[in-house]
C-alpha cells in the first residue's frame, strides 16, 4: 500500500508538472505567447544581394519559394542582382518569405543603335537607357555604355515603361541561349486590318502570330503584351510568332497586406492617384516622404512606396521614397569599415550602405552571394552613391561593386572650393598639376582656367594617386551623363 502511494504521488506531480508548463510564457497574461500571425506581403523592384533574396529592402527566405524565370520553372541561383523581380511571400513577425519569385526581362534583341553621349542604346524599337544605377554583366566589358556594340544581341531588365517613354534598364547582359527574340510594351496604334501594332519604335506584325490570354481573343490598345519573333519584315517591322497578354493579377492579395513596390509613376492625375510600375497608389496625410514633397509626384519620377493594400488593391503609402540620382562615385581600396554603422571609408569620406544598397562581385572569385560582411580593408570598390544630407561630405551607398585593382583611383562628385591648382570633391582635396588633362565629357579638351571657370555647381570626376591626404590628378573632367 505504500509503494502504491508513492507512485500515486509522483504521478500526480507529473501531472502538475505538464500543466504548469503548458501554462507557462508571458507572465503578464497568464497564457502562452502565440505565434505571430502570418500576413501577405508582395514586393517589386530590383535584387540587391543573396543570402535569401534581397529586394525593396527586405530579406525573404525562398527555401520554399517557386522561381520562375521568363515564365519556365527555375532555381534562386539562376536568379542574378539587378533583376527586376516580382515577389509574393508572407511574413511572420519581422520575418519573410517568399512564396513565389518570378523574373521576365523587358527585352531581348539586337542593338540597333548607340548613343554613347546619352548613355543609352535602342534594341527592338526600345529606347534603353544605362546609368549609374544599371547592373552590367561582368561579361560585358567595360562594365559601362562603351561595352557594348552594335549587332549584339543583350538581355535587358527593369520595369516596362509607360508608351513613348525609354526604359530604365535595372541590369544589362548578353543573352544567353538562342531561340525568338522578345519584347514586352503596351499596345498603341493598333491596326485591326492589317493585324499590326506598335510597342514604341517598334512596328509588330502579328497577322500569323498564335495569340494567348486575350479575352476577346485580340489585343487591344493599351494592352500590356509579351511579343516574341525571330525575324523583322523588309520595312523593319517585326514579324512577330507569338502575343500574349500579360497580367499581374496573380499579385493579388487581402486587405491589410504589406506592399513594397519600385519604379517609375505613370497614369498621375493626382498626388491621391497614380501608379508606380502599373500598381495604382494612393496617398494621405499621414504619408511620409523621403528626398522630396507630395509636390514632386509627377509622371516619369522614379519611387520606392511602402504601405498597405486596400479594399480595392490600391497601395496606400505610408512612406515614398524618391530616387536620389548617383552624383557620387568612388572606385578606390577600402580605407576603413565601422561594422556598428554599415559604413566604410574611401578618400577620407564616410560611405554608409543600408539594406537598400546593391552588393555585386567582379573580382576573380565572382561571389554570388555577397555584402557588406564580406568587404575587407584594402578591398577595391567602386562605389555609386549620393550625399546624404545635402552639404555633409557623406555619402549613402545604393551600390558597391568589389572589383580587381586599378591603376590609378576615381573620384566623383559636386566641384567644391575651388584655388587653383586645387579644389575638392565633397571635402576631399584634388590637386592637379601641368600634367594634368583637363576635359568636358566626351574628350572636349580645355584649359586648366576654362575647367576651373566651367566646373562651378557641376559634377566633376578625378583620376589619379591618392595619397592619404590629396588625390594628385592626371586627369579631371566635368561630368555630363549619369553613367
């Protein structure tokens, strides 16, 4: 009877051992603290590192996400920085996830023409333009306008711009594979007779074309469609094998659900209705913007929105944030990295990066997967950026690009303080010597009184041998285009 009392005792302490730890957690409630619920979240806009996939300054976890890339199944390592992607994910808590990643290029084709002074190029009837804020494929060498030729076939990423406008190409590279060439645009000027449309400078004939998704089972003007097709007719038009309509309907979520898209507004009636990168905004009093006013919101400005759907599907803006132009460039060895702060030094110049900032390797070692963790002192870097704030000689970082070392160090940015021979860029000293070349873009040559004169309130660029203290220039030049 004791040994029976015994076990008796210890089962019942057991029992109130099970309970009191299923009643265990927040003490301030009494219960279990639950998990935090699951929400939709969708994001547009570029890859700007791996580790997980980075886009609109969030992280998203794709261990269970489907990739598609131009609408075939695909891994996350197909995926490349600089890809203008659409996500639908969750979240949990402050985590993401990614449920779908799908990426479709704006173009692929032949380069018809270069202007190299506009630092833009036309391929399928497409006015692209390459600027600073353009990921170029490390196959294509230079890394900038000058790498590219006429007759070369190239892959083109960013959003599809509204009608007549030119794309803001987020990444360039060759094509790879072969088959059809492809474009995606809005259709205008549609000629139901003779079956023919127009995606801006191109001309599209689709009399033999299979057409997909059209509800009336033709296009129609402002219809935003895929076109592929493999060779052009006598008149330059394209004889196109297939159209199909495109819809981003399958972004749809609930109300409520987080919204972070990229890109440029179109359709502005009001500061309370436009779209960005076709999705409609909207915005109140209580939106908060960055690098600009509500009085900035115009057509063609390029925006990031952050905020919350709607009944409707409408982005509610909590926050839009402008895109500031790179009027900073350093291509130089790291200096110093302040880990606490995300920032390095280059030319004596605090650099700041954030989850915003695009991370890309063209070393030897090509790293996929690379940021800020990975940068070393003594590191060469070529750093595109803007000051931030306005007169503070510090600079926000919106892309940092490991590369091999150079022979001499690039320095960009406002014309400051000028006493000849000298002056500064930001607040650091340029000295320049009877050696120096003296140059407007696109190699007009001047003299070092007419470039001292002509420089005031411009961007200028520096090359040379930096000394700790002062960059001795070989060559200075006022900047013209954004490349």
């Amino acid at each position: 009877m004791k040994n029976l009392i015994v076990k008796l005792f210890a089962l019942l302490a057991m029992t109130f051992l099970v309970w009191a730890g299923g009643c265990g957690g927040d003490s301030s409630s009494g219960g279990t603290t639950p998990p935090p619920a699951s929400s939709g979240v969708v994001g547009v806009g570029v890859i700007t590192q791996f580790g997980s996939v980075y886009v609109t300054g969030l992280r998203f976890d794709v261990s269970a996400a489907q990739v598609l890339v131009n609408g075939v199944a695909a891994a996350e390592s197909d995926l490349k920085v600089g890809q203008y992607v659409r996500v639908k994910g969750h979240s949990d808590g402050a985590q993401y996830h990614a449920d779908v990643i799908r990426y479709d290029d704006v173009l692929e084709g032949p380069i018809t023409s270069i202007d190299s002074a506009l630092s833009s190029f036309v391929a399928m009837g497409q006015t692209v333009h390459v600027t600073s804020a353009t990921t170029i494929d490390s196959a294509i060498a230079p890394a900038s306008i000058a790498g590219l030729a006429v007759g070369q076939v190239v892959e083109v990423s960013g959003p599809v711009p509204a009608p007549g406008a030119a794309i803001d190409a987020t990444r360039v590279g060759p094509r790879i594979g072969s088959g059809p060439y492809d474009v995606t645009g809005f259709v205008t000027g549609l000629d139901g007779t003779l079956h023919r449309f127009a995606l801006n400078g191109l001309v599209v004939d689709f009399s033999t074309a299979t057409l997909d998704g059209f509800s009336s089972g033709q296009p129609a003007n402002g219809d935003l469609v895929l076109v592929k097709g493999s060779t052009f007719n006598l008149d330059g038009s394209l004889l196109a094998i297939r159209v199909e309509f495109r819809s981003d309907d399958w972004l749809t979520i609930a109300t409520g659900n987080q919204l972070r898209v990229e890109g440029g507004i179109s359709d502005f009636v009001s500061t309370v209705q436009f779209k960005v990168a076709g999705w409609p905004v909207t915005t109140s009093a209580a939106t908060v913007y960055e690098h600009g006013t509500a009085a900035n919101l115009a057509n063609d400005v390029k925006v990031a929105v952050e905020g919350r759907a709607d009944a409707t599907g409408t982005l509610v803006a909590e926050k839009i944030r402008f895109q500031e132009v790179n009027t900073v460039r350093l291509v130089a060895p790291i200096e110093r990295l302040t880990a606490a702060s995300r920032s390095m030094q280059l030319f004596g110049l605090t650099v700041t990066t954030d989850d915003l900032t695009r991370f890309e390797d063209q070393t030897a070692m090509q790293l996929r997967s690379i940021g800020y963790a990975d940068l070393a002192v003594g590191d060469w870097v070529d750093v595109r950026g803007y000051e931030d704030p306005a007169a503070s000689n510090a600079v926000t970082a919106t892309r940092v690009v490991r590369i091999t070392a150079q022979d001499a160090v690039q320095l960009r940015g406002p014309f400051r303080t000028p006493a000849p021979p000298a002056f500064r860029i930001l607040s650091a000293t340029v000295l320049t010597t009877d050696a120096t070349h003296f140059l407007l873009e696109e190699d007009v040559h001047l003299t070092a009184d007419a470039f001292f004169e002509q420089a005031i309130g411009q961007i200028v660029e520096a090359w040379g041998a930096w000394d700790g203290t002062a960059l001795t220039a070989t060559r200075v030049e006022i900047k013209v285009a954004d490349d």
